[in-house]
C-alpha cells in the first residue's frame, strides 16, 4: 500500500477510491502482474524482484526482472511531449535531468486504469511522476516520488523509497 506512508492516507477522488475497494473486493485478481503485464511505475519499485539500471550520456535504461520491464528515461535535453503524444505507454514518457548529485525525473503519457500499487490504488493518463533519484552511500539509492493525477488524487503527493545494491 503506497499510500501507508502518507500522513492521513493517498487523497483520493471519490471514484478513484471506488475503484481501489472493488480492486481489493476482488482480491486484486486484475492486477497486471497477476496477468503477466507490465506493472506501474510504483510497483515495480516496490516489487521484490531486481532491476539494473544503465547510465549513458543521453539515456538511463532501468530494466526490471518484474515481467520484463524496460523503462528509459531520456536525459539528452528534450523536453517532456504533451499528454497524448506519443501515444500513452505502460511506463510513460520519461525525461530526465541532473541537479548536483540527484536525477530529476518527469513522466507523462501513461495508460489509463493503471495500477499505482498492488492494493489497486489507480494511475490514470492524466498523471504527472517526478521523481528524485539520489544515491545516498555506495550500497543506497533513495527516490522521491511524486504524483500529481488530478483524475484519481485531489492533491499531488509524495513518497519515498530507498533500495539497495544487490551485488552481482
């Protein structure tokens, strides 16, 4: 539950909270992992599975052994496209940029009726990721997330998730 570090809970829309309790009514049975789908942005972070993640000077790559998730993130200039175009992707549309020692992420284009979390709290294509990529010591890496969907969430929300080196 991505939202149990939240103080007060996620700020749902009405709907948005409709639909996570039916989700869970329904055992999350429509999960996109449970389906062998690609999973949100949220869940692949959260996800017990390990990823890599590939630098260059114009692209980071994240692949994720989560259904076989490839995320990138560009980082040669270019600026995030309008929603709608290119057409919405599972993972979004990633540009990115640094400031100092922190990887400044944004994201749009994503599909519709995502899932943020395994608990079924929704993503939709209206949504807007930033997040802040930072690597704390040699074995950590912290990111704060935030979301900004005015079609699930009444306000923007952040929250943060370390991770560790796997090595090897």
């Amino acid at each position: 539950d991505i939202g149990s570090g939240v103080s007060g809970g996620l700020p749902f829309q009405p709907s948005a909270l409709a639909l996570k309790k039916q989700r869970m009514a329904d055992n999350m049975k429509d999960n996109p992992d449970a389906h062998c789908l690609p999973m949100g942005n949220m869940q692949l972070y959260t996800h017990p599975q390990p990823r890599k993640i590939i630098q260059t000077p114009s692209i980071v790559v994240i692949l994720y052994e989560g259904n076989a998730g490839i995320r990138q993130i560009y980082t040669d200039g270019r600026p995030l496209p309008p929603n709608g175009e290119p057409q919405p992707w599972w993972y979004g549309y990633s540009v990115g940029k640094w400031d100092g020692d922190t990887l400044l992420v944004e994201t749009n284009n994503l599909k519709d009726d995502g899932w943020l979390d395994v608990r079924g709290s929704p993503l939709t294509d209206q949504a807007r990721i930033t997040e802040r990529f930072r690597r704390v010591s040699f074995g950590r890496l912290e990111i704060d997330i935030t979301i900004d969907d005015p079609k699930a969430y009444t306000k923007p929300f952040t929250v943060r998730v370390n991770q560790q080196i796997l090595a090897d």
